[in-house]
C-alpha cells in the first residue's frame, strides 16, 4: 500500500475526460442521486462470455416423415448426454454427436459408424456435415440467441437472472435508495479528506463505507478509510466492527464524527437505527446491504462473505479489488455464504 | 519451529475453551514471540477477529507506541497458525508483506492457498509451508464442530492440552 500522494493535475489539455475529471464533488454527488441508471449486477464470468462451441455431426434427412422414428432410434443409439441444451432435430437436420465420439485413431467416417452400429437407418440420410454447436448450456436469454444461428437450443430462461440482468434491476424507489446510501459514501470521504472534484477522487484511494438495514430502510453504520493509519482499517473492515458494536461487540476504538452524521441525515434525509435488540435482531451483516465508494481489497471482500452481508455496491474498481477487478468471490461456489455484487454508479 | 506450534495448540485449545473456532496463531521475529491471539469471533460479535488479525492489531499497537515503522518490522515477522490462513488473512497477511507462514492443518473452507490462491493476486508473496502437527490442529476443530452438540464434555480439551 502506497501513502496517498496528491498530485496536482499534470496538465490542463482540454479533453471531455479532463472535463469530466473537474467535475465538482457537489456536482458528482448530485449526478450519483439523480441518475437514470441503475447499478449493475456482477456475476459470473460464464454469464457474459460467448459460448464455447464444439463439432458435431449432423445428418441431412431424405424424407421429413423418418424422422420421429430417426429421433427414437438416435436417442436410444447415440444419445446426447451432456448436450441435452441441444434440440436433436432441425428442419430436416439431425443431430448425431459430437465429431469427437468417433475413434479419431481408425479414421471411420460418421456414415461408417451408423452402417456398423445402427445399420436399420443407414439408408435415411441425404449427406452428412459438420456443424459447430454451443458446448455448454445458454445460462442468459443473450446467449441463447446469439447461439441460435448455430443450432436450435432448448432453453430455460431464469426470470431472477434477467431481471437482475437487466438495465432496470430495482423499482425506481429501491434504485433511488441506492443511489442516495452510494452518494453519502462520496460525501463522507469529501469531509474527511478535503476532497474537491472528481480527480481528486480518481488522485487517491480514499474509500468509504455505509451499512444499511433494507428492511427498515435505515443505517446502521457509517465507516472511513483510516488504512494510512492502520493498515487492516478499510472501510468495509471498519464497517463490520461497527456493527458488531451494534450488537455488544467490536474491538476498534474509531468512530465516524457527530457532526457529520447530523449534516448527512440533513442533508440526505435518512435515518440511523438498527434492529439489535428486537425480536428480529440481525446475526452479524445477515440482511444488510454494504455500499462502498470503491470496490473491496480481497481481505475486505472475504470479511463481508464472513460478515455474510446480503448485497455490496461499489462505485470505482480496485487494482487488487476481490470482487470485479482481481477474482470474484461472490462466485466461489464453495464458501459457505454468497451475496450479490452491484456497480454502476457513475 | 515445534514449540512455537505447540504454543499455537496452546490457544487454539482456550479458544475451543471459549466455545469459538479453535485457531492459535503466534507472530514471531528472529525466532522469537512477538504477539500471540486466537480466534475472537464469537466474544468480539466481529466475524473478521481472526488469531491473525488479533496478532496485526497487537504488533501495529507496538509500534505505534514505540514508533517503529510497521512496515519494515512486518517484513521479518514469520507467523506460526494451527490452520490455513483464510481468504481474508492471507490478503491481509500479503498486503503487510509478512515474510513466512507455518501452518498446522488445512483450510477446506475459507483457505487463502486451498479455497482460493491468494499469491496469485500479489507479486510478493510470504512463504507458505503447512502440515506442522497437523493432526492437533485437525482434532481441535473436530471437537469443536462436534462440540455445536451443547452435550459434548468441555474439560475433555484440557487434559489433550497436555498429552
Ligand atoms: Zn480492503
Ligand atoms: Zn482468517
């Protein structure tokens, strides 16, 4: 980790980026609130990746009318196993199996092997061809039709993946909440770091924190970067002992400033409260969403997946960010809890 | 290399004691013990208070007092801990540019080497060697997710302390 050095700006070639980059830290909260957009999910990368394709041997059929009898034989015969994402049949094509099923050693063609194996259809095909064909499953509706060209495709569509896909993932509410609780985050780190516009943001790596109970609409806590201090003090570090403190616990001495906490609720319009201590108190993060000015260093990422917060929203990527940037723990199937990763911001 | 282990067993066993995941964990410089914690998760009510980050807390705390450069006083320390560093350890670990971990068993579940290969995402990385008296280390944890049965003999722990 590297002190932060603010420099001043090295030049003023008149660019949009640099004018954008000048952008005022009031105007940049501003445009945070009152966007049209909404944070985006980050999921997977088998999500977003075109699908790997492999051959496959397709038979021309002479007569429409062999081939429900064609369809039984071949599935009994030469099922698809693993390739059952692929429709067995279109128009007059059939789908025998993959190139690499045949012993590539003896070098017998697709037409030898059904005159050996399955000789009662050896007579049924015009020609047979090779095609290239979606290896795994479309998981998305994108995928699924951009494959479409190649092959007919079963699909499932999950509706959670494409709503959450989508350019409107939240109602307008939800997504206004989202981006009010991101802007306080700006707004925290332009009170504690003198931070005047938008470059001076992308000069440092100041970040913040604010922890938000969905189900009361409300924040539990509040946390600043102090890492130049004390290197294990990140925000979302920081964020977790808060709420431990919120539930008897926590071991840091550090808090966020009273007036500022007034100046926000002004400003913002929110409220701070928890359910500790009720009937419903939560277990640790368990229900709370985390939104930080920039994406978590891995130590941060794998202590919200200890924390087992339910949503995190970043602003800016991270070199060594754990949840975009370096890997995606949120997609480590084996850990024992998984949220949801939210960006988009700007 | 063995008695800085044992002692890890040591407060792995109080931390067992203490109904958390029994985790011992010793910082060392030049061979010798410069901080010693375990695991506080379920006292602390804080899922991050790891042995490792007890130790980092209790080592900045000593040179914040004493003025020493954290930074080049990390680079010496070789850290002894009865189980894998998790995730979040080994990150933390890397990012303070420790020189060495010695750990006792395995992480099957949160593992900074096994889960996730953390040293790929640093370019300097510590030396990780594991499987020093692993098997303690094992049967600690073993009592202790045996133990989430309230029924389970709690003195039992103490007397294995010793053996
Ligand atoms: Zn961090
Ligand atoms: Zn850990």
């Amino acid at each position: 980790m590297e002190p932060p050095v603010k420099r001043n700006r090295i030049d003023d070639s008149i660019n949009s980026i640099t004018i954008k980059n000048q952008t005022g830290i009031d105007n940049l909260i501003d445009s945070i609130i009152n966007s049209k957009n909404q944070p985006q999910i980050i999921l997977g990368d088998e999500y977003y990746q075109t699908l790997p394709l492999i051959k496959v041997f397709i038979g021309h059929v002479k007569q429409p009318k062999d081939i429900s009898k064609l369809f039984e034989i071949l599935n009994d015969k030469l099922p698809l196993k693993h390739l059952l994402h692929l429709k067995r049949v279109r128009k007059k094509d059939i789908l025998l199996s993959p190139v690499s099923f045949l012993n590539s050693d003896t070098q017998e063609s697709i037409q030898e092997y059904i005159e050996r194996n399955i000789p009662e259809i050896k007579d049924c095909f015009e020609y047979f061809r090779e095609a290239t064909v979606p290896l795994t499953p479309p998981l998305t509706r994108k995928q699924y039709m951009e494959n479409l060209r190649h092959w007919s495709l079963n699909f499932h569509p999950n509706h959670y993946i494409e709503t959450i896909m989508s350019d409107q993932p939240f109602k307008q509410s939800e997504a206004r909440n989202h981006r009010i609780y991101m802007a306080l985050t700006f707004e925290i780190v332009k009170w504690y770091f003198n931070i005047k516009s938008y470059e001076d943001i992308l000069q440092s790596d100041f970040s913040a924190a604010v922890v938000v109970d969905p189900t009361i609409n409300s924040v539990v806590t509040l946390a600043v970067d102090n890492r130049h201090e004390h290197p294990l003090q990140h925000p979302a570090m920081l964020a977790i002992d808060n709420v431990a403190k919120t539930q008897e616990g926590g071991v840091w001495k550090i808090d966020i400033d009273d007036t500022l906490k007034e100046d926000l609720k002004e400003k913002f319009k929110i409220q701070y409260g928890t359910r500790s201590g009720t009937a419903e108190s939560p277990y640790l993060c368990t229900g709370y969403y985390v939104y930080l000015l920039r994406e978590p260093c891995i130590m941060c990422s794998m202590g919200l997946v200890h924390a087992r917060a339910k949503k995190i929203f970043f602003s800016l990527d991270t070199p060594l960010g754990g949840l975009k940037s370096k890997t995606k723990l949120q997609c480590i199937e084996s850990l024992n809890h998984r949220f949801e990763v939210f960006t988009g911001f700007l | 290399m063995v008695d800085h282990m044992r002692r890890c067993l040591e407060l792995a066993a109080e931390a067992l004691a203490l109904k958390e995941v029994p985790v011992g964990c010793v910082f060392t410089v030049n061979g010798q013990i410069i901080a010693e914690s375990k695991n506080s998760v379920n006292a602390t009510h804080n899922p991050t208070r790891h042995a490792e980050i007890n130790c980092i807390d209790q080592i900045l705390e000593y040179c914040r007092l004493n003025n020493i450069d954290y930074k080049l006083y990390f680079k010496n320390v070789i850290v002894y801990v009865t189980v894998e560093p998790c995730i979040m350890c080994a990150a933390a670990l890397n990012n303070l540019n420790i020189r060495e971990v010695v750990y006792g068993c395995p992480n099957d579940r949160f593992g900074g080497n096994t889960v996730l290969d953390v040293s790929n995402f640093y370019e300097q990385n510590y030396i990780l060697n594991g499987n020093l008296l692993a098997d303690e280390a094992m049967m600690l944890l073993k009592e202790f997710y045996k133990g989430i049965n309230p029924n389970a003999p709690e003195s039992k722990v103490k007397k294995d302390k010793k053996v």
